[in-house]
C-alpha cells in the first residue's frame, strides 16, 4: 500500500464555503477513499427541520 501512494490520484469539486456541499476522492490501484458532502440541511441555526 505504501508504494502506492506515489500513484494516487486526487480529485475535488465544490466551493470551499462552510455551507457548500462538496466532493473528494483519493484512488490508486490499492486504495479508494471518497467523501461526499451534500448541501447541509440542518446545519443552519434557522432550520425548521430536525435530523
């Protein structure tokens, strides 16, 4: 796995704002890691929803 890493590959989307949503992934031939960060519905303070 560490030799790897020489080999990964990153991408990104999104704003970098505390209430955008946002996407990153890390790939190489051993390793798969991706986070998904959709637009926050409860994070607002002034939201009549609760999770």
């Amino acid at each position: 796995m560490v030799r790897s890493l020489n080999t990964a590959q990153r991408a990104k989307a999104g704003e970098t704002k505390d209430d955008s949503a946002f996407y990153y992934r890390v790939h190489s031939p051993v390793v798969l890691i991706e986070y998904d960060a959709q637009a926050p519905l409860f994070w607002n303070e002034n939201s009549t929803s609760t999770p």
